[in-house]
C-alpha cells in the first residue's frame, strides 16, 4: 500500500470530506446541524431563519468585501506576471464548517487542512500551505497551484478560514513552468507539499521556503508571491475577526447559514425548476494527452433530476475514459465530488430569466446540497490513481463546463450556450537581452458560445477575472514585440447568434528563444448548437510551422514571428436565419469575411466594407437581398429532409478525423 493511500485509510471516514462528528447531534441531508424534526439549525441549535435579515445583508457585504481586499492586495504585492499581471490566482472564505461562503469566485478547499492539522491546536499567525493533488480532497488540480489558508479567531477559538491559490510560474520539473506536456508520472511535474504549517504563529518556516525556492527556476518570484498571498491572507483573517468582534459569534454564524440556505433555495426555485424531470446523456472529449497519438478521450456524463429528491440533480460520470498516460488527469473523486459541485454549478446560472439575473447569482456552499455526484471507479480521467501525471487537468475539468451545459442543452431544449473557450498556456522562454533567463506564459483567452437570446462573448477568460499580459508591460520585460493583437475573423462559429471570436496575436522574437504551449481545441472545435456551426480551433504557426497543442521546447529564431489564433465559441441556431444586416456589420467591423458571409450565412454583399480600424471610412457595404434569398435557398436545399436524423450539435469538421469517420456521435441526437 503506498504512503499517500495508507494515509487516507487512517482517517476517520465522513461522507462529504468534512471532519468526522465529535458528536451525535442530528444532520439535514447537506450535512448540516438539525433540530429532531430535521429543520435546519445555526451552530448554537437556534433555526436558520433566526437571523436578522439586516444583519444578513451586512454580513455577506462584509465577506464580499473581505474577498476582494484579499485580491487586490495579493495582486498589488506579488512579483510574477502569472499572479500580478494574468490575475491567475483567488481568494476564498469559509466558515469552521469548512463550507465556502462567498459566491463571486471559486477557491480551493480547506479540508485537507483540518484533516492533517486539528482546529484546537491552531493559533493566530498560523499559515498553512499545500500544492498535492492526490492529498487536496480534490481542491488542486496540477503542482503549480499553491495554496496558503489561514485560521480566523474570535475570543480564541477558530471561527472560520481564509485562503488563496493561484498558478505559480515553476515549482521545479522537468520543463519551464513546470507543465510538462508528455510527462508519465507526477514526479515530473515538480515539486509535492501536503499540507505543512507554513507559518507558525506568525514565525515563517524558513527551511520550507528554502526547499521550495530552491526547487524552482524562478525563485525570487516564487518568494514575493508566497509572501504575499500569506500577508494579505493574514490581513484578511483580521478584518473578519473584527466582523465577529463586532457581532459576537452567535450572530455572524446565524447569517452564514442565511447566506448558504438562501443560495440552496434560490438554485432550486429558480433554475433547477426549470429542467425536466428525467434522464439525459451527452459526452466530449479531449483530443490528446501528449503521450499518445491524438484520440477521443470521452467525459461522459449522465444527467438525473428528481425535483423530489432531496438532491434533485444526479451527476454520474460513468462511461469516461480510462485515466491518460500524459497529464490530462483530474483527480476529482475526493469528499464526494464537493470541489466539482461548486466548479460546475455556474453553468446552472444560464438557467436564469434574464442576464442580469444571471449576473446576480453568487455559488457558494449553498449548491452543494443540491447535486450527488457519482465517480466510476479508479483509474480514469476523473478518478486517477497515484502518481498518474495532472498538469495538463484544464482539459478534463474546464472540458466538464461544456458537457454540463451541452447535456443540459438536450433536457431544455437548447436553453444553454454554445461551446465557450477552455484555457490554455502559451509563452517562450530563454535568455532576456541582459543575458538572464526569463520565462513568460501567458493565459489567452478566446470566444464564448452564442446564446440563445445573444451573440457570444470576445476573447473572454473562462477563469473569472484573468486577463492576458499588458503589451506595455510585456515588450520592456521580454525580447519580443508584438506585432499584432486583435480579433481572429472567422473564429467564431456561425449561428442565428454568432460565437464570440478568439484572439489573433503575432510575437516577434528578438533573440533565439524556445516555445511552450499546453492547449486543447487545436483539432476538435467549439461546438454549435441548435443549427449552430461550430467554432475554429486554436491554432500556432511560427513561419509557416503549424505547432501542435501540446509543446514544451519547440525552436523559435530571432526575427520569426509566432502567430497565435485561440479558440472561437460555437454557434446557436442556425446561420441561414441570421438578420442578414447584422451580417453585414460584422463584416465592416472586421469579425466575418466576406467569404465567410457568402458561405456560412448565405449573404451576398457589395460595396465596400470600409476600414474597421478608421472610424472615417465607414465604406458603403450593402446586401445584396435577391442574391441572399437565392443563395440562401440553395444552402437550404442541402441540409437533411429529416430534421430528427440532424445532430443537435455541430462538433466542426476534427470530428470524423479521430473518430474514425462518424460526422457526429450517437448521444447527439436529440
């Protein structure tokens, strides 16, 4: 038995990852404390809905607040371009309960702390760190992700939690940024910490610093990040210790309940009500793993709802595929699935009336209750076993967005979004102009799916709140100019409402450098929906050189130029029923082609389009309307007779090419 799984074994079982009860007090059915006849209860038994709404209302302002200061002082303290710049990290706050309170963002979890370090012996000026996967309960994906957590106290005693992770430029491995993209075992991939006291009692641990900088390639970088997401999340713990100073415990605890059976009810009247009952199947995949040749690694997943269940949505992930030889692992089968819960649940908020409804809701521990998850058993991209390699895991669990939404696609009828980006890393690495190495990756984003009301989004990142590297900032750090950064034409999928458009961006190289990417969608698309086209794929040429998704040291010479095309989202509905005025404008504002109007919508233009860039020449493009009407009844006249024999979704034309021909799969057929 190995050491991480003997580990496991010596711990007191709980069904959803939390500490095992001390107690025999009653639990609801989320695991929460109840009264005998199973009414939820605050901590000191009194019923949730005690609180004093005004309170209520002060309390989770004051948590959102919190949050935000956590990130804006990491964010102004921390030294890589990956935290300060790219915005890849986040801040999250959880009661003792280890339930997550704050719904703007996502965070890691906290119980892989308390399992390893118990809340009685914590003290204030503790700071707690982890980056192991196989001993997160599922709260970190890949070695880069470092997360510090911090204790909050009132009169002594633990009150509730702060914490922050964000990718890290390297932790050690085999390659730069420690992603390397055919590595077979996590061991290459850098540097394992479970969970340590980082700080002890506001005494940094200097040996544990030391083993940590000196294992990574960027040790300077590395130092400044971690001291400043340990002081801002030091100052965080404060500022809610003053929020329980202020109220007493009894009280802030009573709104904490508020908060999260709020979140449970408003998920299940206004979103959840609003799917089938019944059981629907759908499926993506990922295309390569960077060990073996490119295939369809399925995420397969089973959708139940029962509007009488105490969970109403079962999530069966049954039918995945074994588990990657490369890193495109996620090890998410830990405390019953809780991190995917709240991971997946933002897709449910396309349920809601509006977008400004949409925009309202927050995901917090209040979902948790609603959904039961079910692993198929070890061994697959879902449920790796110990030491399958990870880095690569945004494939697996960004993947998972698309299939809920597609599988919800099926049950309401097409009420979800087309395809949206995934993520992916590019970047080079070499020697600066002063001789010193450098390493810059970069977090590009690209186009979300038309929805069924509106076009989709451009060049958005499906990471809340990252962004890509300022221009400015990237040319006076980096031998490289950047030539080039816009919209990709044609990108997004066509549709009754448009895909939004990834990025076009050209680098051109000053001294000999080395590049690096860790993407998906370079073969298989954005899907469409409804009638919707897909996407295009992402795509880097470096002189003409197409590279493959999955890089870590591919040559670049001074004076080439690397073009980067991200992904465009998928289509909704078809684009033969697009305004074809609204064709029109895209073309002028440079989002379509003139080719790309004729044959993805059908629209025939004259005139000329104009200069997108030059407000002052507005050109004099006009629709052709008789020769749209014909050309579009020609376009018509192919597609199938039978509307039940067409996929509900468009996979774009990679598709046949790694399934060995299909056009589409079974399961996309409505």
């Amino acid at each position: 038995m190995s050491t991480e799984r003997a580990r496991r074994d010596e711990r007191p079982a709980a069904t959803d990852g939390r500490p095992a009860a001390t107690d025999e007090r009653p639990v609801t059915m989320d695991g929460r404390p109840a009264a005998t006849d199973g009414r939820p209860v605050t901590m000191d038994g009194r019923p949730v809905g005690g609180a004093d709404p005004v309170l209520v209302e002060i309390v989770e302002g004051t948590l959102a607040s919190v949050e935000m200061e956590v990130e804006t002082a990491i964010a102004r303290t921390a030294r890589s371009p990956m935290i300060r710049d790219a915005h890849d990290f986040r801040a999250g706050i959880h009661d003792v309960r280890l339930r997550k309170l704050t719904g703007r963002s996502y965070s890691a979890l906290v119980q892989p702390i308390v399992r390893d370090f118990p809340v009685g012996e914590m003290r204030p000026g503790d700071v707690f760190f982890h980056n192991d996967v196989y001993l997160s309960e599922g709260g970190i994906g890949h070695l880069p992700d470092l997360c510090v957590t911090v204790p909050v106290f009132h009169d002594g005693q633990v009150v509730a939690f702060v914490q922050a992770f964000g990718h890290h430029d390297d932790i050690g491995g085999a390659v730069p940024g420690s992603m390397p993209s055919n590595a077979r075992s996590v061991f290459e991939e850098g540097l394992m910490v479970p969970p340590i006291k980082l700080w002890d009692e506001g005494v940094p641990n200097r040996a544990a610093l030391t083993i940590m900088t000196r294992n990574s390639r960027m040790p300077d970088s590395l130092a400044g990040d971690l001291d400043a997401e340990c002081s801002a999340c030091l100052m965080g713990a404060r500022r809610l210790g003053e929020l329980f100073d202020r109220y007493g415990r009894e009280a802030v605890e009573a709104c904490f309940d508020a908060i999260i059976s709020n979140t449970t009810e408003t998920f299940r009247r206004e979103l959840l009500a609003k799917i089938p009952e019944g059981t629907h199947v759908w499926e993506d995949y990922a295309e390569h793993d960077g060990v073996d040749e490119p295939r369809l690694h399925t995420q397969r997943m089973t959708l139940t709802v029962d509007h009488s269940a105490a969970s109403p949505l079962v999530i069966d992930f049954t039918g995945t595929s074994p588990q990657a030889k490369g890193p495109i692992n996620h090890a998410g089968d830990y405390a019953d699935g809780v991190f995917l819960k709240k991971w997946l649940a933002p897709i449910l908020r396309n349920l809601a009336d509006t977008p400004e409804r949409m925009a309202e809701l927050d995901v917090n521990e209040g979902v948790v209750p609603l959904i039961e998850m079910r692993f198929p058993g070890k061994g697959t991209l879902l449920t790796p076993i110990f030491p399958a390699p990870t880095n690569a895991r945004t494939f697996v669990i960004l993947r998972l967005l698309g299939v809920l939404a597609g599988v919800l696609a099926k049950a309401t009828g097409g009420r979800m979004p087309a395809d949206q980006e995934t993520i992916r890393y590019t970047g080079v690495y070499g020697d600066g102009l002063d001789g010193t190495p450098y390493l810059m990756r970069e977090v590009l984003g690209g186009g979300s799916g038309g929805r069924w009301y509106a076009d989709g989004e451009d060049t958005i990142h499906v990471v809340p709140d990252s962004r890509n590297i300022p221009v400015e900032f990237a040319e006076s750090r980096w031998p490289f100019r950047v030539e080039r950064l816009g919209l990709a034409r044609d990108s997004g999928g066509p549709g009754l409402y448009r895909g939004g458009l990834g990025y076009d961006k050209h680098l051109r190289m000053l001294r000999d450098a080395s590049f690096m990417s860790i993407a998906d969608r370079s073969i298989l698309s954005c899907w469409g929906v409804n009638g919707g086209r897909a996407g295009r794929p992402f795509v880097v040429e470096i002189e003409g050189r197409e590279m493959e998704g999955l890089v870590d040291d591919s040559p670049v010479r001074a004076g080439e130029i690397i073009r980067v095309r991200t992904t465009g989202g998928g289509g909704w509905g078809s684009p033969l029923d697009r305004d074809p005025a609204l064709v029109a404008a895209d073309v002028r504002d440079g989002k379509v082609s003139a080719d790309g109007a004729r044959d993805d919508y059908g629209v025939i233009l004259s005139g000329d389009p104009g200069d997108p860039g030059d407000p002052s020449d507005p050109g004099d493009l006009q629709v052709d309307a008789e020769a749209t009407e014909a050309r579009r009844a020609g376009l018509r006249a192919l597609l199938p007779a039978d509307p039940a024999a067409t996929p509900f979704f468009d996979r774009g034309p990679g598709f046949p090419s790694l399934s060995g021909g299909l056009p589409y799969a079974e399961v996309d057929l409505i």
